[in-house]
C-alpha cells in the first residue's frame, strides 16, 4: 500500500491508502547514520504496509544537500512533492537537531513534518526538538523487541497522518 494526498468531501487534505503508486505520493526521508537500525526501520515500516518510496541519508549534511543541491545518487528536492521526514539526532557532520533548526527555519521548507526517531530520551532534548518545531518525538528502545513494537506503531501511524506538500 502506498500513502497518496488526496481530499476529504470538505476539501481538507489526507492520506490514503492506495494499492496503485500515486503522483504524489508521499516521500519518506529517512536520516539515519546507523545501517542497522536504517535496514530494521525500513524493514518493518514495509512490513507494517507502507511501501512509500524512502530516500536514506546517512548524515545531517546529505539531508540539507539534498533541499538545496540535490544528489547524485537521487533527484533531489522537488516543488509541490510531499515529503516526511524521520530524523535520528545523533549523526555526523550535521546532527539532527541542527537540521532540524535549519529546516523549520526556512520558509519554504518549514511545513515539511519531521519526526525525530532516536535512542535520547533527555527530557532537555525533547523539550528542545519541540521548541524547535519537531512534530513528533519517537524514541528507539535499545531492546531489539521493544524497537520493532515501536517502528511497527510508527508504520501504523504512517498509514494515518496528514502531509502537506511543498511549494518553494
């Protein structure tokens, strides 16, 4: 099942579950530094029905490359795309928080949900990632059981939430 944008008969924006790939179909970014917890996040976000397209960076600096430049290895940033990013905190070169800052202070990209997927449960750090416009804090369990309940209710989640697209 693929999430797409679709409108609701009161002309509200939602996701929908669709067996066919949509237009605008909702892209995941997925910013994670650890291949392991990358593979399992991916894995079990399939496993629970979404099968959205996921782009994987594997640092905070591959993100914002990817708003402003680009990368090789995909397309990179497009207008009117829908976009939702899961974003670990701690990664090299640009942490997550920094991205996050960055993200929700541009105008044309602050609409962008982000929600912050890490094994920091500071309730500072927390507190901090909402100040900073985090839509959602999901904390990974070190207990390999516990982190797949949890990716499985994000999945869950996923199938259900509402995503603007972006226009720059």
């Amino acid at each position: 099942m693929n999430l797409k944008r679709t409108m609701t008969e009161e002309g509200e924006p939602i996701l929908k579950m669709s067996a066919q790939p949509a237009r605008n179909e909702i892209i995941l970014l997925l910013a994670e530094d650890d291949d392991g917890h990358a593979d399992l996040i991916i894995e079990c976000l399939s496993d629970t029905g979404v099968k959205n397209r996921i782009i994987r960076f594997r640092d905070g600096e591959e993100v914002m490359d990817f708003f402003t430049n680009g990368r090789p290895d995909h397309e990179g940033y497009q207008d009117g795309q829908a976009y939702l990013l899961l974003l670990d905190i701690r990664m090299p070169k640009l942490d997550g928080i920094q991205v996050l800052e960055r993200v929700k202070q541009d105008h044309k990209l602050k609409t962008i949900p982000i929600i912050m997927l890490t094994t920091t449960d500071d309730p500072k750090e927390v507190g901090r990632c909402h100040e900073l416009g985090c839509n959602n804090y999901v904390t990974k369990p070190v207990a390999f059981k516990s982190f797949v309940e949890t990716l499985h209710h994000l999945g869950l989640f996923l199938l259900i939430i509402q995503v603007p697209t972006v226009n720059r």
